[in-house]
C-alpha cells in the first residue's frame, strides 16, 4: 500500500512522455485532403426537391379554402373538442399506466392464480379490437339494465355515458399494453438491486417501490411516452360512440359548412400540436428517469444551446490554438 | 477457531445443507464465529462459500440443518418440535442487524452515495432525514469518501463504489458483517483502499465473515480461517497457521495454486 502510493507522488502526470529533445519538436503539418464528394446524395437531395415542389404545386391548385381552415382553428366547439381529446387521453392513460403495472406485478407473481389472471386479461384486452372494446361497453345497457356496484345503483343507460364507455374502453386496453411494457421494465432491473435492498432489511413492497420501480422506470418511461402519442391519436375512434372530441367536433361542423376537407385539415393541425408537446414533455421525462447514468442522459436543447455559444465564444478569443477539447 | 468459553457465538452453523434442484452444494456445514471475530471463508470457486454466506442472512433458504446468528435461529422459529417459517416482516428485520456487502456492489444507481446510505436507516428505521443524513455524512467520511456525497455510483471508481456499499450496510448499526468477495471485481490497484476499510473496521471490534481471495488480509486481519471445498469444511483454524502448514491436501493444493 505504501509504495504503491509513493509510486502514485512520483508520477505528476501532466509531464509528456519523455523523448529527448521534446521542446524542439514541432507537430507535423495538418492534413488537408480533398474530401470525397457524394455525387449520389446531391441527386437524391435534388429528387426530393422536385417531388416537394410537385405537392405544392398540386396543392396551390387544389380547392382548399384556407381562410375556413384558419378561421376554425381557433373555432370554440373545435378548442373545447381538443381539449377533450386530451382529457380522455389522460385519464385513460392514467387508468392504464396504474393497472398495468398491477397486472405486471401479478405476473410475476409466484402465485399462479394472480399470474394466470394477468395473463388471460392481456389475452383477451390485446386480443380484440379497440373498436369493438369501446362498442362493447357503451352497448352494456343491452344486456344488463341496471348497475349495481353496492353503494351506487343506477340505470345501465344512465350510468355508461360515451364519456365513461371511452375511459373504460380506451384505458382497459390501454392496461394489457401497459403491463407488458411494465413487466419488461421491472425485469430489466438486476437481480442484484432486489437482493441489496433485502440484505438492508427492505421488505418486498419498499424494494419494489424504492429500488426496483424506479429503475424500471427508465425502461418504462419512453414506450410509455409512444403509447401516450399512440393514445392521443386512437381516442379519435371514441367519436363511433358518440364523445365529442376533437375528430367528432370537426365532423359536427363539416355536416353542416360541408368544408370536410378544410375541418380534417383543422383537426390534423390540432393533433399535430397535441403530440408535439406532449414529444417536448416525454424528453424531459426521460432525461429524469435517466439520472445517475450520464452516459445516456443527453443535454437538453438550452443546455445544447448554451455550450455551443460557449464553444463559439472560446474560438473566437483563442483563434488558431484549435483547442475544442476543452469546452 | 472459537474460544468455547464465549457466552453465546455471533454465528453458529450445525450440519447445513443447502441443494438448488439435485445440485449438492452445501454438505454439513459446521462453523463458529464469536462476537469480534473475523472469519475468513476461502476455497475454489464452487466451493459454496458464497452460498453460505448469502444462507447466513436468508437469502438462500438451507434445506438442513441449523443456522443461528445471535442465538436466533435464521428465517424459522421453533415451537415444540415444529419449525414455523417466518414471515417476511420479521425475515426484514432479522436481516437489519446483519450487514452484507457484494462482490459487484449492488449500490442504487439512481441515488447519490449519500442516498445509498441515507435509504435504509430512513425506510426501515424511520430515522428523520436530517439526522439519516449526517449520520452518512460521518460514515462517508470513515471509508474515506467525504467529498463523494452528492456522486451517483457510475461517477464513481469500483472500490469507491464497494466504499459506499460497506457505508451504506454500516449505517444500520449491524452487529454482523458479512463480505462476498468484496475485492474480485475490482482492478488490483483499487483492492488495497477497499482492504483498508475492512482492516479498519476488523480492528473496532466488527464480526465479519469475509468470503475472500486475498490471502495476505485473511494471514493479517482474520482470527480464523475456513478452508472450503466441494460444500465441506476441509479444514479450519488460525489463518497463519493454516496458510503455513496446510493440514489436509486438498488444503496443501489450493493453496499452492493461489500463493
């Protein structure tokens, strides 16, 4: 140990391997060579110039009245529509981010009661269609007409409004997605991470809660953040039972101004807007769930902004010393 | 190895058997650890020392025999001739006295070195924030690591790592220490800093059953050495004398190997 350390003095490190006659030398001259020239890209780049000036053009002589589109954009019964569009999409998400992590627990569960009745709800939630989920629900009067829940009784036809017939629809299915997603996450997490909090005297729900869910998270977080954009744009399909949301609000309108082209255009810009804020969020969400692993925590756009203004800066103070390492 | 006139051994194994599927891999174990010894485990891979290790705390279920650490029996009860498993409540907190530190660490990547060791006295205690988080402070700084606090693990070296972890097993007061390699999965030039918490917490007066390659820390630091082979006990006894003049040949073999 001791000479190890005086072994550690000795060496000051910043010193250059020795050479002999080190301060004479000059680096050798830079390499300035030709680059090669990518013929082929600058023909695709002027192919797809020519297809974009293709659709522009066809599209300036197209029979879209822009002043509609721009007039309904901000339209009361379209905002009201999207803002729906984005409610239902929350809770369902919500409903199926928390079930499905049950579900996922459950099916790892060593019970095989707990772990067979996750597998057959991810059976029969990812095995039928959306669309028939929803009708299935929102038909539910047909076959029982009253609900009972014990403390809630009510008529069938009251209680399943389009409203809830979406949640249930949209977030049961959403659950079967999510526990898998889930699973995949907790099983991610190194079985060491579990035995190191059991060894402190953790108990199994603290280790999930404290140790493993958390790490899982990073495996969890972006395919949630896909399902969340993919959600957005499904609950377009609730508008078959009658929800008012955005895609419904935009059809309401066009039966009656008969502009159907110009309200899908509305309607798309909408959703464009939805998903793009909601990719702003899930970035920053990621890089949460990313701390403590700097390797795969990217910088975020300001912080890109900020070094690189700070790189700009430094070269313009100590032109020609080329030292770019340093920032 | 134990001195029979101790009053009550920190660990005592009785003929443990330990099987994962037909796979023997403890034998009848018999082992003794008194309060403030240090009991160095070695022997070839395979051997079951780390499996004996990781029984000691539960973490392996022994399919015979006894295994008491303080006098309690590990992970059952006894009533009449009847064993009862324990639940898990009461498995947690047998395992809060006995501190356990592994060969790749095992840290919590997502807190700092100070959350790693503020985690358990705060969630299982219940410690207050506050006071969890000066006693880390104390502890970082006893392993050498006082200006780590606010590192997360993957800025830290391997044996800065497997420092935090001894911290952080240290901060529930345990009165067992038990090491599984801690120094194999670090570069050779980081085993001495990880060596020297150990030797430093041997000499306060810690029980530690220290699963090891190093033989120079089992001839310095242990009371006693355990020589393991095929899920037996080869031979035991004091480490000098035991690396000196091997007994038994199997002993003589491994060690002509790893000397």
């Amino acid at each position: 140990m001791s000479d190890s350390r005086d072994r550690l003095s000795k060496e000051p490190g910043d010193e250059p391997p020795s050479g002999g006659g080190l301060k004479d030398r000059v680096p050798p001259e830079a390499i300035r060579a030709v680059p090669v020239r990518h013929w082929g890209r600058w023909i695709g780049v002027a192919v797809v110039f020519a297809l974009l000036a293709a659709l522009f053009q066809a599209f300036r002589g197209a029979d879209i009245n822009w002043d509609v589109v721009g007039e309904f954009l901000t339209y009361d019964t379209i905002v009201e529509g999207a803002g729906k569009t984005l409610w239902i999409t929350v809770l369902s998400m919500l409903l199926g981010v928390v079930l499905g992590v049950v579900l996922a627990i459950m099916r790892l569960s060593r019970n095989p009661v707990l772990a067979g009745v996750a597998w057959g709800y991810i059976w029969f939630f990812r095995g039928t269609p959306v669309l028939v989920q929803l009708f299935l629900w929102y038909n539910l009067s047909f076959v029982f007409e009253t609900v009972n829940l014990g403390f809630y009784k009510d008529e069938m036809n009251d209680f399943m409004t389009p409203f809830l017939a979406a949640l249930l629809g949209l977030g049961l299915n959403e659950a079967a997605y999510m526990a898998e997603i889930a699973r995949a996450g907790i099983q991610s997490v190194d079985h060491g991470q579990t035995e190191a909090a059991h060894a402190l005297g953790m108990n199994n729900g603290k280790t999930l809660r404290r140790i493993v869910l958390p790490q899982a998270m990073r495996v969890i977080v972006p395919p949630t953040g896909n399902e969340f954009i993919n959600m957005l744009k499904t609950s377009s399909l609730v508008y078959a039972i009658q929800y008012t949301e955005l895609f419904r609000a935009g059809n309401t309108i066009s039966s009656r101004n008969l502009a159907v082209m110009e309200m899908l255009i509305v309607v798309t810009v909408w959703y464009l807007i939805l998903t793009t804020v909601f990719s702003i969020g899930q970035y920053y969400l990621e890089r949460y769930f990313a701390r403590g692993n700097e390797r795969s925590r990217p910088p975020t756009p300001f912080q890109r902004a900020r070094a690189r203004a700070r790189l700009l800066g430094s070269r313009g103070e100590g032109a020609g010393s080329g030292s770019v390492g340093g920032v | 190895m134990s001195t029979t006139n101790s009053p009550r051994p920190m660990v005592r194994a009785e003929r443990v058997h330990k099987n994962f599927g037909s796979v023997r891999v403890l034998k009848g174990i018999d082992l003794e650890v008194s309060p403030g010894e240090v009991c160095c485990v070695v022997g070839p891979s395979g051997s079951g020392k780390s499996t004996l290790l990781r029984c000691v705390n539960h973490l392996e279920k022994i399919n015979a025999g006894r295994l008491y650490v303080d006098g309690e029996l590990v992970g059952y009860r006894q009533r009449g001739d009847k064993l009862y498993e324990m639940r898990e409540r009461e498995v947690a907190a047998q395992r809060r006295d006995i501190g356990m530190v592994f060969q790749r660490f095992n840290l919590f990547p997502h807190m700092t070195a100070a959350e790693n060791v503020m985690e358990a006295p705060v969630q299982v205690k219940g410690l207050r924030r506050a006071e969890a988080r000066q006693r880390a402070e104390e502890l970082l700084a006893r392993v050498g690591l006082a200006d780590r606090m606010g590192n997360y693990p993957s800025q830290l070296s391997g044996g800065q790592q497997q420092r935090v972890a001894i911290a952080r097993a240290l901060a529930m007061d345990p009165k067992l220490m038990l090491f599984d390699e801690p120094t194999s999965a670090l570069d050779p030039e980081l085993v001495g800093e990880v060596l020297d918490v150990m030797r430093a917490l041997a000499e306060d007066g810690m029980t530690m059953i220290v699963v090891t390659h190093e033989m120079g820390f089992a001839r310095e630091v242990g009371d006693s050495l355990v020589f393991m082979d095929d899920g037996l006990v080869v031979e035991a006894g004091d480490p000098r004398e035991v690396l000196a003049n091997p007994r038994q040949e199997r002993t003589r073999a491994f060690l002509s190997k790893v000397l």
